[in-house]
C-alpha cells in the first residue's frame, strides 16, 4: 500500500527540486513528474517525489482526513 500526502511549494530550486511542507515540516523533494510548478500550489508528496498538482482544498480535506486517523490511532 503506498500513501500520497499533500504539500505546499515553498520554494521552487534548481534541478527540478523544491522546499515544500507538509502540515508545517519542511522537505527538500524532487518536482520533475509535475510542470508548471509555482511558489503556494499543493502537491501530492510520495519517496521524496511530487507526483500530481492538486487543488488546495483537496489538499486541505486530505491533511484533515489523515490528522483524524492519527487521532483515532492515539485513543487505542
């Protein structure tokens, strides 16, 4: 089972890279897969790789669906 988080570009860099972060952590990843990249757009994050432009309200419902799996997991 593989697991896409949502980021938010940062900073785009040389060589296809860019500083995002996820929910407040950032991350030096590569952004090769996804063109037309700018500073404040959201990516789904997977092994260092951005994979796909998202909206941020997706991104959003995503980072609020996950936030609440951690919770039930911390109530065990």
């Amino acid at each position: 089972m593989c697991l896409a988080i949502p980021a938010r570009v940062e900073e785009l860099l040389p060589d296809d890279m860019a500083r995002v972060s996820v929910d407040g952590v950032g991350k030096l990843v590569s952004v090769a897969l996804v063109d037309g990249l700018a500073i404040g757009d959201y990516v789904v994050l997977h092994v260092g790789y951005a994979l796909a432009k998202i909206d941020e309200e997706e991104a959003m419902a995503t980072l609020a669906l996950l936030r609440e799996a951690a919770a039930l997991g911390d109530a065990q």
